[in-house]
C-alpha cells in the first residue's frame, strides 16, 4: 500500500484487487453514519413518553423492558426507520443525477421525476386506482414514465446531461399541472388525503410501507456504486469515455434506472421529501472535498436532513405535527437559492 498526499492506493495479489482510498472521504463518511445513528435513537426515544437513549438502545438490540420494546419495535421505529431509508434513497440518487448530468441543480425534484411518482400516486388516490395497486407500485410507475419521458424527449444522436435537465424541467411542470387537476377533481376527502401526503409526510409510517423501501436500497445502492467507475468516466466526455470502451448510453440508462428505483420507493413511503435529493449531495461533497457528490456520503447526508427535518416537525410548534417536507423545504429553498448563484458567477446560469 502506497501513500500520496490526501489518497491511499492499494493492491493485492490474491485476490487481484487494487484501488484508490480517500482518508477524508472515509471520516466524513464514518463521521456522517454516528450523527445518523444518533439522530435516529433521539427521533426513536422521542414521543408522548420520552424514552432515555439507554432504553431505546436495549430495546433496538432486543433487550430491556417488555413495554419499552413494544413501544420502540411497534410504534417509533417504522417511523424511525422511515426517515433514515427515504434519506439514504433520496441522497444517493441525487448524487447519481448530479454525477450523471454534470449539474449541481440537476434532482429528483428538478426533473421531473418526484413529481411523475406523486402525479401517479395522486391519480391512485382521486380515482381509485390503489385499490388494485400498491402505493409502491403506483410510485414506481409514476417516476419510471416520468423518466422514460424525459429520456426520450431529450434524445438527439444519445442524450446529454444538459438536455435532460431542460426537458426534465418541463415535464415536471407538466406533472405538477396534472396532479394540481387531479386535486381539483377530487374530493374533499381525496384531497386532503393527498395533499398530506404530496407535501412529504413520515406520520403513522408502518411496517407496510418500510419493506418494499428497505429492500429497493439494499438492491439498489450496491448497484449504483458499482457503476460508479463508469460514471466517473463519463465526465471526461462522451468521446474520451467511448475511447476507453464504456457503452456510454448502456451506462446513463442504468443509472437512471437505479436513480429513478430510488426516488420512486422513497417518494411511495414518504411522499416528495423537498430538496433532500438537491441538498444532500453538495453538502457530502464539500464536507468530503470531491470532485462531484460521493454517493455513500450523500446518503447518509441526507438521512441526516430527513431525521433532524422530523425531529423539528414534531417539536418546532407544540401539539403540533408538521410534515417533514415542510422543514426540509424551508432549509432546502436556501441551498437552491446559494447553487443558483454560486453558478451565476461562474457564468453558467444562463
């Protein structure tokens, strides 16, 4: 193993592995998983009975008192686990997006995608539709259409970062005009119903609603890092990228996909979080000093958001419950606004 400033690179003989570790990528990444692991054991041990850490780490490991566990297991930790699974997928698929087009304001929430899943869930909800299918699946047809959409809209000779954007900006006007209409059509039950879930909502999560989500990001994830290589060799260029021997195409499909699985999941259990997937991955490439968003750290980065998001919703207004979405808006609305002008003055903001 060799050393060479701010990376380790390494190599084995058997097995044949080798590669390149960042130490500060590691801590931040390390750094990032106990503030996500506190925040979740506070978000768990918080409620109409306040529970010490002691007790809620004892439940969490299957020990301490009988009604401590029935409370953390039953009651707190769908929630919980809620928050940190819709972070983790809405995190790592902004850095994919973010990677992939080469634009710090390109997410979930800017092209499109968030809004076809809630346009498709909406529908579910004001006409009947989710009595035959599931949230989940309503979700992922939403955001998969929403994306094949874009894709196809923006193909001219292959599709480029800068005109998935543009055009992903359009259809999520398009969707947010559908789903304003399917609110408007239903009724006065429907809406409410859908308007509390359309503004990113963890209240009365439950078991139900984490399989599905846990199991798209143990899926999902691996495979987004393992085309991680690939996508770093797609910001050398289209033609530096094809000379190296990537399918650049083949590559940007693949990780739209798992960008897209991501969202649609995440959005399906939780709603359009706002500004998760935009925020989380700068703020993991600053912390992490990288040259585009680390999707390990953006993960956790947005775990972190969304559990303090919740923990602030439920203690900013006593008696009162605010949906997540709310806090995250509010502290991602700043965040969009820095990005704009920071590319502004870079003279790429148009």
């Amino acid at each position: 193993m060799t050393a060479q400033l701010d990376r380790l690179t390494y190599r084995f003989t058997a097995p044949p592995v080798s590669g390149v570790l960042n130490p500060r990528l590691l801590g931040v990444c390390a750094g990032l998983a106990a503030a996500a692991f506190l925040v979740f054991c506070v978000e768990v041990s918080v409620g109409d009975i306040s529970l010490p850490l002691t007790d809620v780490l004892q439940a969490l490991f299957g020990a301490g008192d009988p009604g401590t566990r029935l409370i953390v297991h039953e009651l707190r930790l769908p929630r919980a686990l809620a928050g940190l699974l819709v972070g983790i997928a809405f995190g790592v698929s902004g850095a994919l997006l973010q990677t992939l087009t080469l634009n710090p304001l390109a997410s979930p929430d800017m092209m499109g995608i968030t809004q076809g899943a809630g346009t498709a869930v909406v529908a579910g909800i004001v006409l009947g539709w989710d009595a035959g299918l599931s949230t989940q699946s309503l979700g992922l047809i939403g955001a998969l259409s929403a994306a094949a959409l874009v894709y196809a809209l923006a193909w001219k000779r292959g599709a480029t970062g800068y005109r998935i954007v543009l055009v992903g900006i359009g259809v999520a006007w398009i969707c947010t005009s559908a789903t304003d209409y399917l609110m408007a059509r239903g009724q006065r039950f429907q809406a409410q119903a859908a308007l509390g879930w359309l503004v990113g909502n963890l209240n009365g999560r439950t078991w139900d609603q984490i399989g599905p989500l846990a199991t798209a990001v143990a899926v999902l994830v691996p495979a987004a890092l393992l085309l991680g290589r690939q996508l770093r060799i797609l910001q050398l260029g289209d033609d530096v990228a094809r000379g190296l021997g990537t399918r650049v195409q083949t590559v940007r499909v693949a990780v739209l996909l798992a960008a897209v699985g991501l969202v649609a999941f995440g959005t399906a259990a939780a709603g359009p979080v706002a500004f998760v997937a935009l925020a989380a991955p700068q703020v993991a490439q600053r912390l992490a000093g990288t040259a585009f968003p680390p999707p390990v750290a953006a993960g956790l980065t947005g775990a972190v958001m969304v559990l303090v998001s919740d923990l602030a919703a439920r203690k900013l207004i006593p008696d009162t419950e605010l949906p997540v979405g709310i806090v995250t808006g509010v502290l991602g609305a700043p965040v969009l606004l820095w990005l704009l002008v920071r590319a502004n003055r870079a003279g790429s903001g148009g």
